[in-house]
C-alpha cells in the first residue's frame, strides 16, 4: 500500500489534473487556462509527483532568489515561466514553499494535430528544463508574456467559432516564439556564468579521458554531463549553442578527435586501440566519425606526420 501512495500520479487528461486539484471542469477538454488561483498549489509543485499527459506553461510571479547554475549560484528574485512536456514527471515540494502561478496554459497534443505547431512545439528545448532553469523576465518581457496570456484567455473564454482554433494556435505560437527568444537573451545577459559553466564542462571531460573511465562506461554521454554540472541535458545544449555553436553532443565528438589526434600522432597505438581507449565499441564507428570531422581517416592523419 505504501509503495502505490508514493507512486507519481499520472495526469492522463486536462480533466484528470482540474479533479485532482479541487479545480471546475475545463471549458474545453484539450485546452484549460488556469487563471490567477491563490488556494491551487499549482501544478508544477505539488505534494506528490505527477506525470503530465500534456504540456504545461507557467507564469509564476516569484520564482525564487538564487538560481543554481553548475556550482554556483545566481541571484534572482523576479518572476518567469516554467514549462513541461507530456511524460514529464513532476517534483514534489521539497522544502514545503509552494508557489502559486498567476496563469496556466494546459494543452493536450491533440490541440495541436493538423497545425504545423504540432512538430514545431517538440523543437523547442525549454520543454524539457528543469525548475532551476525557468525563464526570468524582465519587467517588459513580462508585460509582454503577460499580454499574450490575457489573449489566450479571452479567447477561451469568448464566443466560439470556426476561427478559434487558428486564432489560439497562432496566439500559442506566438507565446513559444517569445519565449525562445527571452530564453535567448537570458544566455547571453549571462554570459559569465556560461563561460564559467563552460570550463566546468572541459575539467569534467578532461577527467573523464584522464581517469580512463571511457574504457569501462564507454564515450561520455550529454546525460552525464548534464549530470555532473546539475543541469537538464536540454539546458546544456542550449546554453552551449548559445556560447560555441555546438550542441553538447558535437562537443564530446569535438573532445573526442582531439584525443584521437592526439594519441594518432604521439603514440604507437593501432587505430583500434585508439577507439576502445576513447570507449568506442566499435573501431569502424570510431574512424567514420574520424574522417567526418577531419576529411580524413586516421590513418592518413597519422601518416601526415611520418
């Protein structure tokens, strides 16, 4: 009995999530604007996990003082949104402060079928951040938020007709476009702790390669990483992007040809043993991205030395 009382609640449909949390039913099954609820504990914290079955968009008008990036803290005490994807499982509070949010957009992916924001809204990475990763606004930033939300609202709640889907999708288009673009900015106004982030990034890969852990747990992975430096995978690519250009996946492959071309042109080692000692399972998949990356194979990298 116990174990059942500890497992996530799965919150299949928009009317699943409105029951559970004392809330009327929604206007409309696929879609539910959750407006300014002071006695709601909120959907993104709550006092058991949950698993969505549709995503969620949060204004919360406090998000917290200090936001963790790596090790470090940043100081931060404004509000900003938060966002979750279906099959996230979301946290309990932990340190009993609940956080209440001023709006809610809940949508089912079924609102989203026959528009092409149906495969546009899986693109974007701030679906799948954690808390800790939430997206801080500025006081105009937040009117503007806010003034979409206000759109949406009425929308919902205003005459229906053959226009209102298109209308909602494109006001929702409108909120995810803003919003890629505030996260954006959030990486470059913070581009100290990004670039301390990104230090933090090559000690762990230089760790890994020098303790020789790539022989046992084979090439590092983004979720590794990601683990090592407290951040979601999708936070670390994004924040990366935004510094290099590169994704976290094409900087292990980066850090993976300077250690091949390192131990090609300084060591006897066969092409083979080169691969198992970057933790590569196998040497043709090590020497197809070799000669990806450089145009050439390793061997003829390691013949331009001799």
């Amino acid at each position: 009995m116990k174990k059942d009382e500890k497992s996530p609640l799965k919150f299949e449909t928009l009317s699943d999530a409105h029951r559970v949390f004392g809330l009327p039913q929604p206007k409309h099954p696929l879609i539910s604007m959750i407006n300014g609820a002071p006695a709601w504990p909120g959907l993104h914290q709550s006092s058991q996990q949950h698993v969505l079955g549709f995503y969620k968009i949060s204004y919360k008008p406090k998000l917290g003082g200090k936001l963790k990036y790596g090790q470090g803290y940043y100081d931060f005490d404004a509000g900003g949104l938060l966002f979750a994807s279906p099959g996230q499982v979301m946290g309990s509070v932990e340190n009993g402060e609940v956080v209440c949010s001023q709006y809610t957009l809940l949508i089912h992916p079924d609102y989203f079928l026959g528009y092409s924001l149906a495969k546009k809204v899986k693109q974007y990475g701030f679906f799948s951040y954690t808390a800790n990763e939430g997206l801080h606004l500025s006081d105009q930033e937040k009117e503007t938020i806010i003034s979409v939300f206000k759109m949406i609202d009425e929308e919902l709640n205003s005459r229906i007709d053959d226009l209102s889907h298109d209308v909602i999708i494109s006001q929702i288009g409108l909120l995810l476009t803003y919003a890629d673009r505030f996260y954006k900015r959030q990486f470059i106004t913070r581009k100290a702790v990004s670039s301390n982030l990104l230090q933090q990034l090559e000690g762990v890969l230089e760790t890994y390669f020098a303790d020789e852990r790539s022989l046992s747990a084979g090439i590092p992975t983004v979720h590794y990483l990601a683990e090592k430096l407290n951040l979601s995978p999708s936070y670390l690519s994004d924040m990366l992007r935004s510094l290099t250009g590169q994704n976290a996946q094409q900087h292990i492959h980066q850090k993976l040809i300077e250690k091949a071309k390192e131990s090609l042109s300084t060591t006897s080692l066969s092409v083979s043993e080169v691969a198992y000692q970057l933790g590569f399972e196998h040497p043709q998949s090590f020497s197809k991205l070799f000669k990806t990356k450089t145009n050439l194979s390793p061997l003829e990298f390691r013949r331009s030395f001799n």
